[in-house]
C-alpha cells in the first residue's frame, strides 16, 4: 500500500496550490462504525450535565479558530485505512457551527475523503445564521431537549430557544432531533414527542446520559419494533424513536481531540455521578485516562 503525505505542507498545497494526490482504497474494516471531530473551546450553551466536563481537560484543548485541525492529516489517513464510512463533527464542550473555518474543514473532508458521509451534532442556535453551512452536510441531529423555554432554560442556561420549525423549513438535509433524558424534560417527553412528529421530523433519538443507571418509564405500552447498536428502537405513530444508553450501546468509534489525540475510546474520564436526580462530574486524576469502550490508542498532536 502506498504511504500517503498528510503533513501540514501537503495540505496546504492541496487547499491553496491546487495539487493533488491519487486517491488511496483501503478494504472497509468493520471495528469503527463512524469517526468523529471533536471540537473544543467556550460554549453558546452551560448545560449542566455537559459531557465534556468528563473528559480529562487535557484533551479539550481550544482548536475553534485553528485549521488545519491538530493531527487532522493523521485522522483522514486512518478513515481511508479503515474504510469508516461516516465523519461526524460534534463537541465536547462547544457546539461545532461555532467553529470558525467549518466550511473550510467540510471542503477539506470532501476532497480528502470522497464518498464518507458527513453530519453535524449542534444545538441548532446558529443553524439559521449559517444555513448555507449547515446544509453542506449530509445530515445534522440537532440536540434539542424541550420546547418548553422554562424546561430548555433549566437544561441549557439560555432561553434562546431554536426555532425548529424554521430550520426544518429551510434544511435541505436531513434532521434528526437528539434529546437528553433528565428529571427536567421526562415528564413532557409524549408532548415533546408528538410536537416533533407535527413538525414533521421522522427521527428521534431518546439519550440516557452517560453515568445515568436510573430506568426512565418512557413511551410505556409501546413495544420496541428494532434495535439499533443494542438499544430499542420504537414506532411513535409512524415516527421512529430509538432509546440511546451508552452503556449498552455497541458502536465503536475513531475520535480527534482537541489536543490532536486520536483515539478509539470517545470518553477519557469517569462518568459523572447521579445524586438524588443531578449529575456531579468527577476529578479527573493528573496522570490518569479512564474510559469506557475500546483500547485507547493515543497519537499526540
């Protein structure tokens, strides 16, 4: 197999000097199911419960204004090497449309990658300002926990609710909604359930939080139809709904960090701790990486 240049140089003579390299094939592996960009830095949102809270801040270094992304050549080899079909752009502690070369990074992606699905993990506050962005992926799920302002603020620190119905009305890409399961929102989710399927929306994903071992009494007299990666998948009258725990889910991933590490484990710290109905994050150890999934396998940046 022929070796490929993905040095910073090469990058910036294929972006800027319109040169190219012949497009590697690689045989599909099936141990990752998707890749995902994590990005990193200060957020729209203080959601209380934020996963990257648990991941060791070593990590989450700030790449919101850097392009080429820390080992960004590196991760794209590895996605071909794989045969990773699906490249995902989410955060850990940032929404990924506040990243400032994202149009720059999916045009990359496009030429390096041809052939891999992108999607965008947001919360949907920018999706408006940078509709034609957004619609230069694939498909987005936006992460979206009430349509209650009193319940979003409470689960968010904002009461700048997205407009769900506009941004459906001007996606030109498929829309899934994503929402977190917390005391706060479970009591409304068959209201928050049957608003999104007036909308139109086909897809919803339920998300137990990570660390969360509490059996929510959700969409009751409802038997699952599927499964998806280990988790019950629903009909909601003609809606598909999956129920999302990660400690049974059996997907397995390719992640860049902030700080340019790559690894197969996505959360490098301990799950946050469930106290009577709130979630604490714990102290992560200097010195120590923990993890749920596979072996870690880092690649300093």
């Amino acid at each position: 197999m022929t070796a490929v240049d993905w040095s910073p140089v090469r990058i910036y003579e294929s972006l800027h000097l319109g040169i190219t390299r012949p497009v590697q094939r690689y045989k599909v592996n099936p141990f990752y199911d998707f890749a995902n960009i994590l990005l990193s830095g200060p957020c729209n949102l203080h959601c209380p419960y934020c996963i990257g809270r648990q991941v060791d801040p070593r990590f989450n270094q700030d790449n919101l204004a850097r392009f080429p992304l820390r080992n960004l050549g590196r991760f794209a080899a590895l996605v071909r090497r794989h045969g990773v079909r699906q490249v995902v752009l989410t955060g850990t502690n940032t929404d990924p449309q506040l990243y400032r070369h994202e149009a720059r990074l999916i045009a990359w992606l496009r030429a390096q990658l041809p052939g891999v699905q992108l999607s965008l993990h947001t919360n949907g506050l920018l999706a408006l300002e940078k509709m034609p962005v957004f619609n230069l992926y694939d498909r987005v799920s936006l992460s979206f926990p009430s349509f209650d302002p009193d319940t979003y603020v409470k689960m968010t620190g904002s009461r700048r609710v997205p407009d769900v119905r506009r941004i459906l009305r001007q996606a030109q890409v498929p829309v899934k909604i994503s929402c977190v399961l917390h005391p706060y929102n479970v009591g409304e989710l068959d209201g928050f359930l049957t608003q999104c399927r007036a909308l139109g929306i086909r897809r919803v994903v339920l998300r137990q939080l990570y660390g969360d071992t509490h059996q929510w009494d959700i969409l009751s007299g409802r038997a699952p139809v599927s499964t998806y990666r280990n988790n019950p998948v629903y009909d909601y009258d003609g809606m598909e709904v999956t129920y999302w725990r990660f400690e049974d889910t059996s997907s397995t991933s390719l992640n860049l960090f902030g700080d340019g590490s790559i690894s197969s484990a996505y959360l490098l710290a301990r799950p946050a701790v469930r106290i009577a109905g709130h979630y604490t994050s714990p102290n992560t150890e200097q010195g120590t990486n923990h993890h749920f999934g596979q072996k870690v396998h880092i690649t300093p940046g």
